[in-house]
C-alpha cells in the first residue's frame, strides 16, 4: 500500500499566532504517526508561484492521512491556523513502483 502525503504551501501573516497552530497540530500528527519530511525549509521557486513556506508531511496511507484531517485533534489546531495564515493543502496518495 502506498504511502500518502500532506503538500501544503503556506503564506504566515502572523509568526507568533502560527506558533501555537504548530503547538497544537502536534497532537495530530503524533496521533496518526505523521512525520515531516519538509518544513519550511529555504526554497528556490523555478517554475510558477508558490506560497513562501511549503510543507510536506507523510503518512502510513491515504486513509490515516485523511482521517488526520479531519480528526478533531487536527480541526482544532486548524482553527488557530486559518486566522493567522492563507494555506493550498493537497492529500497526495503516494507512488509505488510494480
């Protein structure tokens, strides 16, 4: 079964209302064994336009992915979020070779 990923891109309007979003989704994410694989680390953009901060996240499958988001840990945190930050967020099923 493949993996599956968080892809978000994120424009932060306010730092230290951002940081309890981080506080809070950690709780999630220890839940469903998310682990960061990038996270808003520099990044040169090379083709288009993206947010200043990407994120990528991996999760054991698509269905702990999705049910991390909207779990009402995750929820919760995303409530401190949504006022502090402008995100685009895909849940990607990841690619396994035959």
């Amino acid at each position: 079964m493949p993996k599956a990923y968080w892809i978000g891109h994120v424009t932060v309007d306010d730092p230290a209302a951002y940081e309890a979003y981080r506080q809070a989704n950690a709780v999630a994410f220890a839940k469903y064994g998310a682990r960061f694989l990038v996270r808003g680390g520099a990044q040169q953009v090379v083709e288009g336009q993206i947010r200043p901060r990407s994120v990528v996240i991996e999760f054991v499958d698509l269905e702990t992915a999705r049910a991390c988001y909207h779990s009402p840990e995750y929820q919760a945190a995303l409530a401190l979020r949504q006022p502090c930050s402008i995100a685009d967020l895909a849940i990607v099923e990841g690619w396994e070779p035959a």
